[in-house]
C-alpha cells in the first residue's frame, strides 16, 4: 500500500471517530501495522492536519490547519506556535 493511501486510510479513520487515537487503536481499527500508523502520523503531522498529544494522534481542525500554514510559511507573521505554545517571533526564528 502506498503511503498516500495509508494516510487517506489513517486520516478518515480518525475524522469518522472520536478525531483522536493511540497508534495501537489506530494500528487496529485500521488493520495496520503499528510502525506503518507511526509513520502516517508522522506525515499527518508534517502536512499540518494532525499533532500528537503525548501518546494520541489528533486530527486538527481547519483553522487550526490554516493557521499552523500561515506561521509556517507566512515570515510577516510576527508570532510561531512551537508544542502548542504561541510565542512572539524572534529576529532569529527566520
């Protein structure tokens, strides 16, 4: 299976859940591997449509999305969000 598809398959799985899951819960209500859920997740994670919360994956709301996008990739944005925690831009934070 194809990594898009792992994520296709991990992202719906938790959009029609609760939104959040282990990756052992994750592993077994999508008939996955475990190390192949941790990585999707990764993935997730660096597409900004999820984070991690300790152990549990959770799937981020559309604002939230667009705003993490926006820190990311938009340098006149004078804060950054790091681990949740939203802090005034630094001149050396470019």
């Amino acid at each position: 299976m194809r990594d898009e598809d792992i994520d296709w398959l991990c992202y719906m799985t938790l959009s029609r859940g609760p939104g959040s899951a282990t990756v052992p819960d994750l592993a077994e209500a999508t008939g996955l591997a475990e190390d192949a859920v941790a990585s999707s997740a990764a993935r997730l994670e660096r597409a900004l449509l999820a984070r991690r919360d300790g152990d549990r994956i959770l799937l981020l709301g559309v604002q939230d999305s667009l705003l993490l996008c926006q820190v990311r990739y938009g340098k006149e944005v004078p804060f950054v969000v790091e681990d949740g925690v939203i802090r005034m831009r630094r001149l050396d934070d470019a």
